[in-house]
C-alpha cells in the first residue's frame, strides 16, 4: 500500500507539472477569418482588420506578446474613434454662448446637425447625456462649460467607446476568444492526450494517494497534523495557497493566458453542451472532478459514519448533476444555464435585468425558473431551517460547502477559534448581507423603472464592485486560496451572504442544534480543533450548554472526533423533547421520529 501511494504521489506531481507547463505551450497567428467569426460588427470588423494589419497571418510564439499586441490594437481603434467622436473646445464654448440664463436642450441642434454621421452623434449622445441640464438657471459661463465638459467625458467615456469602438468588457472577451482561435500547437492539435496527462493524471494519482486509507482505521487522525507542512500553514501549504490564488486571479480576470487549458477541455464541452469550451467551464470541470476525487477521500476516512457517508455522497451528486452537468445539457437544448440549488443571495445575478430579460424570453420554463428561484429564497430556506438547520444545503447541497467539506477537509483545524475572529466574522458577513440587499434592491429597482440610479448609487457601478469584489475576490481567491492558510471555510465563514440569511433562521428559528453533556467531556479539545466554523465547541461542552450558533453548518466532525460522546447532532419537536438518535461515527445524532 505504501509503494500505491508513492506511486499515486508521483503520478499526481507529474501531471500537476505537465498541467502548468502546458500552460505556456502554443503559438499564435491571427487570421482575418478567426476575426470575422468573433465580430459580427461590420465596422468593428473592418476598423480592426485595418488596425490588426501588421499582426495578421504572423506566428508569434509568446502567449504574452500576442495578448500585449492584441491590446495595442483595440487601444488603438479605441483612441481614433475617441479622437473622431469628442467634443471640442470650440463646440463646448458655442454651447455655452447660446445658453447664458437658462439652460436649453433644444440649442443643441444649433451646433450638432443631425444630417452628418459625427454630427448627429454628438447631438445625439448631448441630448440623452445631458438632459438633465435642460431648464437649469445658468449661474455663470465657466460654470456651464465645466458641467457640460463633465458631460462630454463621460460620453467619451461610455457612448462612444461603446458604440464605435471596444469597451473594456468587450476588449476582455474579445482578446480572450481571439487568443483561443489563434492558438497552434501540440495541445489544440491533440486535446484528448493532453487532457489525460495532465487534469486525468493528477486525478488518477490523487485517487492511488487516497485509496491505501482503507488499511487505517476511519475517522480524523490526529498524529503529528501540527507539523505537516502541507496541512499547518508550513512552506508547502503557503505554496498550494498561493497557487490557488493565482489560478483565480486569472480565471477572473485573465483567461486570454489560460487558453491552453481550456482548450484541453473542448472535447468534454462539446459532447455535453455542443459547444466549445469557455473558462467557466474549465472551473465547473475541475471543481466537480476535485469534489469526486476527494469526496472518496471523505468516504474513506468516515467510513465508519453512516450521516458522513450520506452528506458526502449527497454534496458529490449536488455538483456533479445539478450544479455541472444539468446546467450544460440546457445549453446543448438552447436554454438558459440554469442551476437548480443555487440560492439568492449566493446567486447574486439572479435579479441582474439581463438574467431576467433572458428568462422571461425563454417561456414557460424560464417562467418556472424564476419561480422556482424565488421559492427557494423565501419558502424553501425558513422552512427547511427551521426543521434541519442551514446543514441541509451548507453542508449536504451547496458547492460551496461541497468544496470545502471534500478539497478542503485536510485544512478543517486551521480555522481561528479567537474571540476576535468572531467579532470580525459577525461584522462582514452581515455586512456581505446588506451589500447584496442593497444591490438587488437596486438592480431591480433599474429593471422596473430603466433607471440606473438608485438612491445615491449607479446600479451598474454598484453590481460590478460587488461581482469583482465579492463575487470574484472574495469568494474565489481568498475563500478557496485561503484554505491552506485561514482553514476550508473563510468565505462560508466571513463572506457568504446566504449563510448568512440561512443563519439567522437557524438563529432565531431552528429545531436543530448540537446538545452537550458537559459531565462526560474531558476537555480533550478535538472538538474545537476541528470545528471548520471557528466555534469554540469545547467551551460549550464543559459547561453542558446546547450549541445554537448561526455559523454552525451541521458537518457533525465535533462529534466523530469527540471520544466520550459528549455532542450530540438533535432536532427537536415542538415540545422541546428530542428522538431517537441515529449513529453518526461512534456518537449520536437524534431526530425525532
């Protein structure tokens, strides 16, 4: 078993060194092709031909000159449109002149005719831009010019990057989709092997590394764990954090240079969704192939654990079906992504005008999708709370949890017990909370009445520093970069907006909660040790106290590590009178019957 293990250890570095190194593995050229089938804009098109012209049918064999080159190219066609489009001083002051007491809109067309193309533009974009000035008393000239100036910079800004060359959203999605049909190499020519020897191989060797745990005994081992250098915030685990971190930073925020990868996955994405394979896909496919994986892992050591066996199994179905595979198969069938268990406010696009527009377009099973999502947030969360606490999805549905509970179980101790982190713990998760409500409310408030400005607050500005910030940083390179580092629940812990809300029903308004005989408890401290969430069981349990915390996801780990039997996993009837409990490792969770 021990030789197995080596070789399971091996097999995985090789292919997590293959994996990286295939990273850099192709060169480029550029076609007018490849261009006309990523912009259908016939001017684009042919503003970025003209603009491309030195770039076009040259190889280039760096994967970061190409990308600069592609940049330097919208800049580019970006800065004549500006140049062609803008405002110029003369036009501004002319402006001013025909408006010395009040402000009129209709002066507009005396300096912008509607008969030239750059012309009707600026009249255009004036009219729609500053509206808001019209009937405006005209304190002074200066002033004038500077509230008008303020107008032209956010049309040059928005309106006419926006309409006549490539904003920044546009520029991301296209230097990515351009990159990927530019490649040449080894791994476009043979995606299938490389596909194998890298994401197979480390997948293949992590289950060899895994299996030889079935000639230990089941259940957490405590020997020399505070000096492993993988799982105790050692040089190898600050290494495995950092490597997270950065896979997300590019995921996010720079896929053009992980095009290699993605393209190892084309195979796989067209047999699901018939289409080639994006970025998100990449991740939903190494996520779902990290839960399998390491799912088994948590079979395996719990196995002496009927509750362990089920949530695992539970979690592992969750994200291979409905969070993976389901969402693609409507894709394949011309529907929308759709995925089933994810709950507002984690799905914090749910309400986006975009989402709405394209479900409400869709039909019946949009319609029902809608329905099915706001049915979730305010029937099926309070009711299943309050009989089974937020366990039934942190712990049993989620991917979130899913991911923590089976990639992340190796870092579950690291997790802080201060009182500190419990203080800041309480202030930024409610805090995410507030954040997502304020949004939504104003996402939906621009979707009802086509206004982008909510109170104070541009909603477009205000969704976009949530995604990046929350929805990006926070719940992806630190929430899984940090497992290594901060243990395998730091977003579940800090940042998810819907434990949040699943915590403050379980709070409030739960039957579950975790029971403790404190004369049995020896004050061993396994149960604190291993608490993903940071709570402090062993206090509890010294003094006998029930454990009702918000945070609490109901993994039950306390109570497998627990050797006297001390914590107990209960749902009570009305009455308060607990049932009859169900073996959960060598101690017990109860639910009335």
């Amino acid at each position: 078993m021990k030789i197995l293990k080596t070789i399971g250890l091996l097999l995985f570095i090789a292919g997590f060194v293959l994996f990286n190194s295939f990273f850099f593995l192709a060169s480029y050229r550029l076609t007018p092709e490849q261009i006309n089938d990523k912009i259908t804009d016939a001017r684009k098109n042919d503003l970025f031909i003209a603009a491309a012209k030195p770039l076009l049918n040259e190889t280039v064999s760096s994967q970061f000159t190409f990308v600069s080159k592609l940049r330097e190219v919208l800049a580019r066609i970006n800065d004549q449109q500006i140049s062609l489009y803008s405002f110029t001083e003369t036009e501004i002051d002319r402006l001013a002149d025909l408006n010395r007491d009040k402000f009129d809109i209709a002066t507009v067309e005396s300096v912008f005719s509607v008969t030239e193309e750059v012309s009707a533009f600026k009249n255009k974009s004036l009219k729609d831009f500053g509206g808001w000035l019209d009937g405006n008393t005209v304190q002074n000239k200066q002033q004038l010019k500077s509230q008008l100036r303020s107008i032209t910079d956010k049309i040059e800004k928005y309106a006419i990057v926006n309409q006549f060359g490539f904003d920044r959203y546009q520029s991301k999605d296209l230097t990515y989709s351009l990159t990927k049909s530019a490649a040449m190499g080894p791994v476009k020519n043979n995606p299938v092997s490389f596909l194998f020897l890298t994401i197979g191989l480390c997948a293949f060797g992590a289950m060899l590394y895994i299996l030889p745990k079935l000639k230990i005994q089941p259940g957490i081992q405590n020997n020399g764990i505070y000096f492993n250098v993988m799982k105790n915030t050692g040089w190898l685990g600050i290494l495995t954090g950092t490597w997270l971190m950065v896979f997300y930073v590019v995921l996010y925020f720079y896929p053009e240079y992980m095009t290699n990868w993605i393209i190892m996955t084309d195979p796989v994405s067209k047999l699901i969704n018939g289409n080639e394979a994006s970025r998100f896909f990449l991740y939903g496919f190494i996520y779902t192939l990290c839960i399998l994986v390491m799912g088994v892992r948590m079979i395996i050591l719990y196995r002496h654990s009927k509750y362990h066996i089920l949530r695992t199994c539970s979690v592992m179905f969750f994200q291979t079906a409905i969070a993976f595979l389901i969402p693609e198969i409507l894709i394949r069938l011309n529907k929308p992504y759709f995925d089933f268990k994810n709950i507002w406010p984690l799905d914090y696009s749910f309400f986006f005008d975009s989402r709405l527009s394209e479900l409400t377009a869709s039909g019946t099973l949009g319609i029902f999708m809608i329905g099915w999502g706001i049915a979730l947030i305010i029937v099926a969360v309070p009711v299943l709370v309050y009989f089974f606490g937020k366990r039934w999805y942190c712990s049993w549905v989620c991917g979130c949890g899913g991911l923590a509970e089976t990639l992340g179980d190796p870092y579950r101790h690291l997790s802080s017990k201060t009182l500190k982190a419990w203080k800041f713990e309480r202030w930024i998760i409610h805090g995410v909370l507030v954040f997502a409500v304020l949004m939504t409310a104003g996402v939906l408030y621009t979707y009802f009445t086509k206004s982008s400005w909510f109170l104070f607050f541009d909603t477009y500005t205000l969704r976009e520093v949530y995604g990046v910030g929350i929805g990006a940083v926070f719940a992806g390179v630190v929430g899984t970069g940090f497992y290594p580092l901060m243990g395998n629940r730091v977003w579940c812990r800090f940042g998810c907006p819907l434990a949040a809300y699943l915590g403050f029903v379980q709070r409030f308004k739960s039957r579950f909660r975790i029971t403790t005989n404190g004369g049995q408890c020896i004050s061993c401290g396994n149960c604190s040790t291993y608490c993903e969430m940071g709570i402090d069981v062993r206090w509890y349990a010294q003094r006998g106290q029930n454990i009702v915390r918000s945070s609490c996801v109901g993994c039950g780990v306390c109570s497998s590590v627990c050797p006297r039997g001390v914590l107990n996993l209960e749902v009570s009837d009305e009455t308060g009178r607990f049932g009859k409990p169900i073996l959960i490792g060598n101690n017990n969770v109860r639910l009335v019957e």
